[in-house]
C-alpha cells in the first residue's frame, strides 16, 4: 500500500519557504508589548467627547489621534491576522486575534461618538471650518463623513452598533472554523496512483487532473463533508445574511446592497447593468461549455469537468523561483522601479508560499501603512493557475506599496473596487507575455483556454455569485426564510440559467453555495467581474500605448483612496458607470471562444 501524501505542519515548513513578519513586529513578545500599549491609549477617546464643535484645533486633535490609533491597530491586527492564517488550529494565535478584535470593538465603542458630534455640527459651519489650516489633512475625511449624516443614529444608539463589532462576525468566525479546520475530506488517489489528503487547498488541483474518474471521485468525496454539515453551514450563512440586513436597516438604508455600495459612491445601476450585460451573453458561455464538451470528446459536461485544460498535454510545471521570474518578465511593461520593488520584495519573503496543515485556504495580499505588503500563497507547481494567482497577489502587494508610499495614512488605503483593477490587470499582463511566447499551435490553445476559463470565472460565475447574493439578502429583507433547502433551490435555478439546458448538473452542485468564503463578505464578489472588465481596458490601454498611458495607471497605484473608485479609473482611462466595459470583456471572451475553436 502506498504511502499517503500528507501535508505538512507548520513548524514542518522551512524557514525560507514562509514570511517574515519582522516589519510588523519582530516576534510575539514585541507583539504584546505593543499591544498592551495600544490598548492604554483607548480612553484618551473620552477627552474628545462632547468637544468636537468647539473650533477647528480641537477637531483636528481628535482625527488626528483616531488616525493614530488606527494605525497603531492596523499593524497589531495585521500581525494578528497573519499569525492565525498560518494555521487556522493552532489556538495561539487564534486567542491572539480574537483578543485583538475584542479590544479593538472597544476601540470603536469610544470613538462612537466621533461621527455624531461631527454630523451635529451646521453644514454651513463645518464647511468653513474645512478651510482652516488644521482641518486641511482631513477635509476629504470630513466630506465623505457627511455623506453618512441620513445614516449615522444617535450617540447613544453609534456606542450600542459599536459594541455588536465582535458578537457580528459570530457566523463568518464559525464557517471559517469548521470551512478551514474542522472539515475533514480524507484522501484521493491521483492519476499517478498517490494517496493525496484532500482538502480545500488541494480540491482544485485533483479537479485538473486528466482522469475524469479522479476528478469524479474527489468532486462526490469532497461535496459529502458539506451535505453532512449543510444544516449547520445553512445557519452561518443565514446569520451572515441578517446581520447585514439588520446593520442596513438599522442606519436607514434601503437595502443591503445600497449599504455595500454606498461607501465607494458607487450606484446600484452599476451592479445591476453587470448582471444583465452577462445575462445577454449567456448563449456565448453555453457555446463554450460545448466547445469544451466537444473538444473533450465527452458525451456531458459536469462541473468536476470544467477546471482541467481542454488540452491536458499542455500541463505545465513551475518552481516558485521560476514563477517568480515568470511573473517579473510578464510585468516589464511597468517599468523597472515597479518590478525591482517587487523582486525585492519576494527576496525579502513578504510571501508564505506552500500549503500545511491548517493553513487558511486560497491566497491573498495583506497591505498596511507600516508594514509589508504580505502574500499569502498555497503554491502548487504543477498548477499554472497559481503562477496567475501569484500575479494577482502581486497586483494587489504593489498598489499598496505604491499607496503607502504616496498619500498619509488616512487616504492609502484603496477600496475593494479598485483593488480588483490592480490585481487582474497583472493576470493580464501575464497571459499576453505567455501567448507572445507561445512558439505552436497546441500551446496558443492551451492559453486561450486558461484565458478563457479566467473570463469566465472572474466575470461571469462571480457575477452569478453577485446574483445569488442579492437574491438571497432580499429574501431576508422580505421575510422569506433561509434554510437549506431554500438556499440550495435558489442555487439550483442559477446554476441552470449561467451554465444552461445541456450542463450536467449533480444534485452535490446546489452545496456549493455552503463553501463560498465571500459571501460572509456580502457584496464583494461583484468587484471582481467589474474589476477584470476595468483590467482588460487598462492593459491593452498601457500596451498599446506610451509613457502617458503607463503613467496614469502608475497615478491610479499611488492614488489610494483620494478619490472615489469610479473618479479614479476615469482618471486612468475607462468608465465603470457606463456598460461598455463589461461589454467589451465579454466581446472579447466571446473572440477567444472562436479562435480556440478554430485552432482545435
């Protein structure tokens, strides 16, 4: 009998292989050492109070210690945050985080006062006092603050939604738990006759292996662990559900989704012009379902048969230092100070590169004012979509190096809306550098694929992830329950409309709403089909053209927040509040669907 393949521990992984959170803290010690401190500071909130309308100084003294503090709070949580991703079972650092956000609800209930004192102030009153020189590193904070004035309570009912901070991420701790470490989906055997551990870092490199019979199995073995908990995962996500209504409620919004996007300015036409633009080209996505059925000489598609390249001779393998590499030539286009900032940084091991045993699941970029812009990665070399994943990361990393570096603290950090342009636009970037490469014809198909299958996943399943939350948050708002059978029906109708009449659906399939990290993020997933649509614009815009071009998408990385998302990327050349761009994304998937057709 073959010996299973396991993952390792992490005090398994060498030292090289991880990263060092030195510019946060040196080491735990020196963690709770500032942390402590941190924590002492808290009360200097109460001097504040009931002061805010006294004059201009005043004011300025209270912004300027609550920017303080939430730095100094952003390099503990950051800390933290990482510390615990490491491995979601190690009780640590778990005890870390949650002590950090116990104090950090605190936090938030002393300053609870802060938008209400300023939201007293007379309109006319507050807009001279924008002018004096104090208030002049806050004015944009102000301006965005009086948005809030029809949805910011009372001082009393603030300090009360304060206090509900830590009891409100109850359901999306409890998923991420048992999602990342209670959840056991035993081991598979591979198409090279290993036992491989499955789990939620490896189900989608089982699912690109050539044997269909492997991906069967892992794709039944892997649903059975969510249908035995779907109960349990069917109250977590209904609780991350009505807490996002009751908070939009509460502040007079009219929905859920009108609370999201009120933060980036942003219009609910633009979420709903993306549905129905994908809705409209939904017969080219069934087209390429076929094409793939066609190409894969099946008799029906399933969805285990959709993430293994039509060309399965075409795989490829990649050492992390290859990668990196890779990812460094595909992004010459943006200069040398973008891309030797970043080698240096790789070097310098802002990345935790390969999965072990309790590791949160996925990658992602962790910014802060003071600290590193870390990568958390579960690097496979076989899998060349992590060498994209890389890329993505990447994106995301440099804008925050490139914002922190550019504006003070209280305008760096950018929203989730752009955060998406940046970080697809480097995926971009290294999928035309890998088809310039390309020396045949197999080779240019395989790409095309991936392309694709990239298009597809980040604008039109996301987009279908977008849908399934607006549905289900009007459900709540409406009274309708959320159990699940209601959550896998609503499912079930859109997984038949986005993969149409001829996809085989397996009944497992409607589970899959139970293991989605985002949507205990609610309105998040939206960002990153508008974000891919922005990214396509962008590139062909800096590759095509010359330092004029490259410089305003260079701005737009050091502009941080001092615009709003959608004054930024017009600023850099494309505009979100118009359909086309997500139109033209789709033209252009349906223009590689052809050609991929033509060559295979």
């Amino acid at each position: 009998m073959k010996k299973i393949k396991k993952l390792p521990a992490r005090n398994e992984v060498p030292h090289a292989d991880t990263w060092d959170l030195s510019s946060l803290f040196a080491d735990d010690a020196a963690w709770e050492q500032a942390f402590r401190k941190w924590e002492r500071r808290i009360p200097g909130y109460q001097r504040f109070c009931g002061q805010l309308a006294s004059d201009p100084a005043t004011l300025a003294a209270c912004l300027r210690f609550d920017c303080d503090l939430d730095r100094w709070g952003e390099r503990l949580g950051g800390y933290a945050y990482l510390k615990a991703a490491e491995d979601q079972a190690d009780s640590r650092y778990q005890a870390m985080l949650a002590r950090f956000q116990n104090v950090a609800t605190r936090a938030g209930e002393a300053a609870s006062y802060i938008r209400p004192e300023i939201l007293a102030i007379s309109a006319a009153k507050i807009n001279q006092w924008c002018e004096a020189k104090e208030l002049k590193p806050y004015r944009l904070m102000l301006q965005r603050i009086l948005r809030y004035k029809k949805h910011t309570l009372g001082k009393r009912e603030e300090g009360l939604l304060a206090m509900q901070g830590e009891m409100a991420q109850t359901a999306s701790k409890t998923f991420r738990q048992l999602h990342d470490a209670d959840l056991k989906f035993g081991s598979i055997t591979n198409e090279r006759g290993e036992q491989v551990e499955l789990g939620n870092a490896t189900f989608l490199q089982v699912l690109q292996s050539p044997q269909r019979s492997v991906r069967r199995a892992a794709f039944t073995q892997y649903y059975q662990q969510f249908q035995a908990h779907e109960n349990t995962l069917a109250a977590t996500l209904s609780g991350s559900i009505h807490t996002d209504a009751y908070y939009a409620r509460a502040r007079g919004y009219d929905s859920s989704l009108a609370a999201a996007l009120f933060p980036d300015n942003v219009p609910q036409a633009v979420y709903d012009n993306l549905i129905q633009a994908v809705h409209r080209r939904l017969p080219a996505v069934h087209r390429y379902y076929d094409l793939r059925r066609r190409k894969m000489r099946l008799r029906d598609l399933h969805h285990y048969d959709t993430y293994v390249p039509i060309l399965t001779e075409q795989s490829t393998r990649h050492t992390w230092d290859e990668a990196v590499q890779l990812v460094l030539g595909a992004l010459h286009p943006l200069g040398g100070e973008y891309t030797a900032a970043l080698e240096r940084g790789l070097c310098a091991r802002w990345c935790d590169r390969y999965p072990n045993r309790g590791k949160q699941s996925g990658a992602f970029s962790s910014g802060s004012y003071d600290g590193d812009p870390y990568i958390l990665m579960n690097y496979k070399p076989d899998v060349l979509e992590d060498v994209f994943t890389l890329a993505h990361e990447a994106g995301h990393s440099m804008h925050s190096y490139y914002s922190a570096r550019q504006q003070p603290f209280q305008y760096y950090n950018y929203t989730i809306f752009v955060a998406e342009v940046a970080s697809t636009f480097n995926e971009q970037l290294l999928c035309q550098h890998l088809l310039q490469q390309a020396d045949d014809g197999p080779r240019r198909a395989y790409l095309l694929n991936r392309e694709i299958d990239s298009i597809r996943a980040t604008i039109v399943r996301q987009t279908m992830f977008a849908e399934f939350e607006k549905i289900t948050h009007e459900m709540a708002e409406s009274g309708r329950p959320l159990t699940v059978q209601t959550f896998k029906e609503v499912y079930r109708q859109l997984l038949e409309q986005y993969f149409g009449p001829d996809f085989a659906l397996d009944d497992e399939l409607a589970l899959e709403c139970f293991r989605i990290p985002h949507f205990y993020r609610a309105f998040y997933v939206y960002k990153y089909a508008t974000g891919l649509s922005a990214a396509i614009a962008l590139s062909r815009r800096v590759l095509g053209g010359g330092a004029q071009e490259l410089n305003g998408y260079l701005n737009f990385l050091q502009a941080g927040c001092s615009k709003d998302p959608l004054d930024l990327l017009r600023d850099a050349g494309v505009d979100m509040a118009s359909p086309e761009p997500v139109e033209t994304a789709l033209s252009h998937f349906e223009q590689l669907v052809a050609e991929l057709d033509r060559l295979l």
